[in-house]
C-alpha cells in the first residue's frame, strides 16, 4: 500500500473515532436533554401549584368543582404561540391531586378516578415520603402516543404534609423539538466530518507531494542527471533530504575519485605501453632511420594523446562538480560559430572539406560563452573526423519558441546501432573511419555536461541519407529592458 494511501486511512481512522462516538452520544442523550430542559419549569409549576393549593386547604376554601371547570376552560383556549419552527395551539398541562395516604383528590383528565389509590405510583409515593417524585410513562389511553412526564411536589397544610401534587406534561412538542434539532445536528456533524476529511486529503497531498519530490531527486541522482535539490517545506522533511543530500555528497565525492582514478588507469595504460615498446625498438644499434623516424612519430602522438586525456579528464572533472553554472549571460551564437569554423580551417582543408554555416539573424542563447566554446567545438570536430574526402559539414541555427536549435551534420557513417546507447559514456568512443583509431572517449560526454549545466538537451540522430545530425538545445536569452524597449527618436 502507497505512503499517501496509508496516510489518508489513517486520518479517516482517527476522523472515524473522534467523530462516531460523540455523535452517536450526543444523538442518543439529546432526548434527554430536551427531556430535562422541560423538566425544570414544570418543578417550579408543581411547587407554586402545590403552595397556593396548601393555601386554599388550610382556608376551607379549595373547591374542586370549580378546578374542575377551570380546568375545562384552559384546556378549550386557543394559545397559537410559535416557538422557533414548533407551533403550540392548545394547553397541554394537567394536575392531580392526592391525600397524605395516596388517594386520588382530583385530576383534571381523569375525574372519574377521584378516589383510586396512586399511591404505586413513584411521583407521588416518592413525594409523600419526602423525596422528589417525577416519572416517563407511556400514555394510558395510547401508548404509541409520546411518553408523558409527571412531576409532583408536596402540598402542606400548617407545615404538616397533606398530600401531594402532580403535573402532567405530553413529550409531545419535546419531540418536535428534536424532530427539527437531530437533522441540523447530523448535517452539522456531516459537515465537520467532510470538511476534516477534505483537509486531510490535502494534508496527505502535501505530504505525499514532499515526499515524492524527495524522490523524484534520488531517481534523477542515480540516473546521472544534474538537478538542483527540491523545495521542499520547512519540516521534518526537509531537514531528512539535507542529510541524505550531505551524504549523497560525501559518498559521490569518494566515489567520484575511485572512478576517475581507475578510468585514468586504464585510458594511459595504451598510449604508454606503445610508448615503452617504441623506446625498446628505438635502442636497437640496427634500426633503418626511416623506422627510427616512424617510432619517434608514434612515441610523439602517443605523448599528445595522454596530454589531451589528462586535459580533458581535468576539464571533465571540474564541469561535474559544478552543480549548476555561477552566472549565465547572453551569448551571440552567430560570432561564436564562426569564430570555432574558423579555427577548424586547417582540419577542414587537410580533408578536402567544405563547411556551411547557416543561422537566423540576432541568434542568442542564455549561458557559459566558454563552455558553449567547449561543447560546440566538440560537436564541430567529431563531424570533421567522421566525414569522408570531399564531403561537407553544415552548421544550422534556428530560434523555436523559448529555445534555439543548433544542428551539426555530417556525410559520415552515422552512429551504429549497437552504439547508440552509449554514445555519451565517458570513454566511449568508435573508431574513425579513414585512420581506425579510436579517440579519448571523452568529447560527446563533455558536450552532455555542458548541455546538462544549461538546462538544455543534446541528441544525435542518423540522417536519412546519409550521415549524422546532432541537434543540441538551449535555452534562449531574455531580452534586455532596454532592447525590448521601442528607440525613441530625438527631439529636434
């Protein structure tokens, strides 16, 4: 399982438990709730009921009869009170009464029950033994109907207990009013729980986007490439990618001085054994001096081919340690082409060659005029030595978009198949098709560094007829604010 999705079904774990359980508690208690909230009016109505009937007793002067109708009258009234989205129509507040020993007095629903012992029940016998009485029952005469709640409180008479008194109240608008709340409650709940499940994806995004840059680098490291390390924010992350950086670092620089001292080993390992076997024929008292004269020729060439090895081992190895150029700056490409044709007049005469140089006008590219020196020179020299007697170089440059591509070819044999892989290698080489002998090996992968240091790319591709095209792409100069801005004419 990916690190992004493990992390996302983590967050909905956590999401999952911090929100189900409190939900489903607060759903299950919320009855309750409301429950308790209607609870605590109707203690307050039974305590002022049950004084004023104390008050009456102890007068003589509580008539039933007239409850009775008072009774009827409130229950007849038409309230109409909105309460938020509940609309109360009708009072729904009954009272029974009961003496010292349980025995019904009055009630208000229920008249025919005046003398049916309450006694059982816990509103009133809790009361009558000097506790807080109240009970949920079911109604009655219809139980799907909602539970009904009775509240009771003593009724003294001169301070001695005479009985007690109960209100009853239909759960009826408590319903509605959870009817309305649990809705808003759940969407509010569905709400919060989408909103965390949003932010824990784009958290996981965010996560998962560092840790992918992190290696994305690692993969583009392995693979040679030159890449600048990642942004990456302030965190943990970062500081776990500057440590493996660090290390990259110390382990490249080891490595790096393992390899050129072995691939040096064995590069000068050639030119000096021809040079040791010349100087051994050389002592010979007998040797002809035209062969005498031939050795000292191959022990010269020799000298110079470990003089260019070690130059651009040299050159090679500062280019990869730079991880990208100091300063880039505009650079003509129209100037510096001719100038390096120039320079290769000799080798183009030597093989009855003809050169061509075609390019837009105002060609500029952004980089190192020496090192773009370098590469093109490179590029130019390698089409030189590949091309046949009386055959032509050409040397193109057009300007695409953002980019110019500059493009050399040559009539030569092209790249082999099974050399194209590695035709950038370091050491690499093929063998040059009018001498047989093979160069260092390290001019086309100076080309690739330099290319990879201006965030440019280079490729080469037979032509269809015949020959090789290397194409080498860079990135184009910006326009200075004053050559973009218009010449204003003088005023006279």
């Amino acid at each position: 399982m990916r690190l992004g999705t493990r992390l996302f079904a983590a967050f909905l774990g956590i999401l999952f438990v911090c929100f189900s359980y409190p939900a489903w508690v607060i759903g299950k208690q919320m009855r309750i709730l409301y429950l308790e909230s209607a609870e605590e009016p109707l203690v307050d109505t039974a305590n002022i009921l049950a004084e004023l009937a104390g008050e009456a007793l102890s007068r003589g002067e509580l008539d039933f009869e007239r409850l009775y109708g008072t009774a009827h009258r409130t229950a007849e009234r038409s309230v109409s009170a909105r309460i938020y989205e509940t609309l109360k129509a009708r009072v729904d507040l009954d009272v029974y009464i009961t003496d010292r020993q349980g025995k019904l007095l009055f009630d208000s629903r229920e008249p025919d029950h005046v003398g049916a012992d309450y006694s059982p029940w816990v509103d009133v016998s809790r009361t009558l033994s000097g506790k807080y009485g109240a009970r949920v029952s079911a109604d009655p005469t219809d139980p799907a109907q909602p539970r009904i709640l009775y509240v009771a409180a003593p009724i003294y008479v001169r301070g001695e207990l005479a009985g007690s008194l109960t209100v009853v109240k239909p759960t009826t608008a408590v319903m509605a009013f959870l009817a309305h709340s649990r809705p808003r409650f759940f969407a509010l709940i569905l709400a919060a729980a989408s909103c965390a499940i949003g932010l824990a994806f784009i958290g996981t995004l965010w996560v998962t986007q560092q840790v992918n840059r992190l290696t994305q680098y690692a993969h583009q490291v392995r693979d040679g490439e030159r890449v600048p390390f990642p942004r990456l924010a302030p965190s943990e992350l970062l500081h776990m990618g500057l440590a493996f950086e660090r290390m990259r670092a110390s382990l490249a620089g080891q490595t790096y001085i393992e390899q050129y001292v072995r691939a040096l080993t064995h590069e000068i390992k050639s030119p000096i054994s021809a040079i040791r076997g010349a100087a051994e024929i050389l002592e010979l008292p007998t040797l002809a001096a035209e062969r005498r004269s031939r050795f000292l020729e191959n022990i010269q060439a020799e000298t110079h081919r470990i003089q260019d090895l070690v130059d651009r081992m040299l050159e090679l190895s500062e280019l990869e340690v730079r991880r990208a150029l100091p300063e880039l700056g505009s650079v003509a490409l129209g100037p510096l082409l001719r100038t390096i044709l120039e320079a290769q007049e000799p080798a183009l005469e030597q093989r009855a060659l003809t050169s061509e140089l075609a390019l837009d006008d105002g060609l500029t590219v952004q980089g190192d005029a020496f090192l773009l020196h370098l590469a093109f020179s490179n590029l130019i020299k390698n089409a030189i030595e590949f091309s046949p007697r009386s055959g032509r170089v050409s040397v193109r440059a057009v300007r695409a978009d953002h980019e110019v591509q500059v493009f050399v070819e040559d009539e030569g044999p092209g790249v082999p198949e099974f050399a194209k892989a590695r035709i950038f290698e370091r050491f690499y080489s093929l063998e040059r098709p009018d001498t047989g002998r093979k160069s260092t090996g390290l001019g086309l992968n100076f080309v690739k560094e330099i290319t990879a240091l201006h965030h440019g790319r280079v490729q080469l591709d037979n032509r269809v007829e015949r020959g090789l095209c290397a194409q080498l792409t860079l990135p184009a100069a910006r326009p200075s604010l004053a050559a973009a801005l218009p010449k204003l004419r003088p005023s006279v």
